[in-house]
C-alpha cells in the first residue's frame, strides 16, 4: 500500500484561495455538493466554471498508470468518480481495446459523457458499487471518496477493495502541515472527509484498503 503520485504529470493550475474563500458560502456548497450543472458547468463559485475535455490534462498521465501497472488490451478498468469520462476516453485512445468502466453519483455528468464513453459509464455510488467481486485489474478513484461522510467514505473504500484484484489507486484531500490544513479548509468545496496524511493511513488500513495512493493539498 505504497504512496505513490501518479498524477505528477497532471498540468498544475493557479488556485486563487482567497477568492474562493470569498465565495464559499453555505449556499455555494449546497450546491457544489448536489454535482448537478451548476457544478459542473455553472459559475465558478459552485466548481469547475465549466468541465470540458482537452488532451493536456490525462495524456500525459496516461503513460504513468500503463507503465506501473502493466496495462494491457486485455485490462479491465474501473474509475469511481468518473464525471464525463475523459480519463477513461484518454485511455481508451492511448491503450486500444482496453476494457473500461465508469460510474459516478451524477445524472448530469453521465449525460454529458463523451460520446465515445457513454456506454461504458453508469450512475452509482461509490458506497455500493454495483459490480461482483474481484471484477476489475485495476480501480481508480481521483478526489472523489472524500465526498462522502467518513462513514460512508470507509465503506467506498471497502467497495473498491472489494471489486478490484488487488490493484488499485485512489487521491483524497489532506494536508501534512498546519498551514496545508489552513490552506486545505479555504479551498475546499465538497469534501466531508478530509484528515492528516498520518489519519489517512490509519483509515485505509481500517477499510481493510491495501492500493495505492496520494494526496490531494491545493
């Protein structure tokens, strides 16, 4: 269970802190967490400002997942949080025939999947995943568990654990430090869970969670 960043190749973005702090009112996070248009695709106070694919963001990310965990055409992948699809349409292009699989708690982002992707992806929870057992080679979970109510973001992980073969790689929100925390809590819009690196660890091994992972710290 190695801490390991995957996503060292993701382009990194200007997070203006305080500004969002600003506008992170009880109202935006309402919203923000209903994962429905606004956030998606509505003002940038409720999230995103708009969620539109582009090749910079997981192409260069791609090669870094083939290359640790060897895949193959005849991988079978799952993304837990997967929104519109474009990490899985990035892996679809860049690893041809690659069996990919996608679910996420948004009608909205389902709707608005890639055409190429839509059916691959279904709306579900990551608290029930509804897959048998040991279904997938590989499980990927980009800043989404922490969503979810520490009670119910153990059993995601107990999900993820369950339907993977043993491989899987997830990032949630921590901080390492006082001022990463401060920083963490400006920032932060819809996460419910977020801890220390150190408490992470510990809750990982309380889901009986033995993937990969790192950290999300704006």
């Amino acid at each position: 269970m190695p801490e390991m960043d995957l996503l060292k190749h993701y382009p990194r973005t200007h997070r203006n802190l305080e500004e969002r702090l600003q506008q992170k009112t009880a109202e935006a996070r309402r919203v923000a967490r209903e994962f429905g248009k606004d956030f998606f695709d509505g003002d940038r106070k409720y999230g995103y400002g708009g969620f539109s694919y582009h090749p910079r963001f997981w192409q260069p990310v791609v090669p870094d997942f083939q290359k640790y965990y060897g895949l193959t055409s005849k991988t079978f992948l799952l993304d837990v949080g997967c929104a519109k699809g474009f990490m899985l349409h990035d892996f679809r292009q860049m690893i041809p025939g690659i069996n990919v699989c996608g679910i996420d708690v948004s009608p909205y982002a389902i709707e608005n999947a890639l055409g190429d992707i839509k059916p691959f992806v279904k709306v579900a929870s990551a608290e029930t995943l509804p897959f048998a057992d040991k279904s997938f080679d590989l499980v990927i979970s980009i800043n989404t568990i922490h969503n979810l109510p520490k009670k119910a973001c153990l059993r995601a992980l107990g999900e993820i654990q369950r339907v993977s073969r043993g491989r899987a790689f997830i990032t949630v929100d921590a901080y390492r430090t006082p001022e990463e925390k401060k920083r963490m809590e400006a920032w932060n819009l819809t996460a419910k869970t977020y801890m220390h690196v150190e408490e992470w660890k510990i809750f990982f091994k309380k889901a009986g969670y033995t993937g990969d992972y790192f950290w999300f710290i704006p």
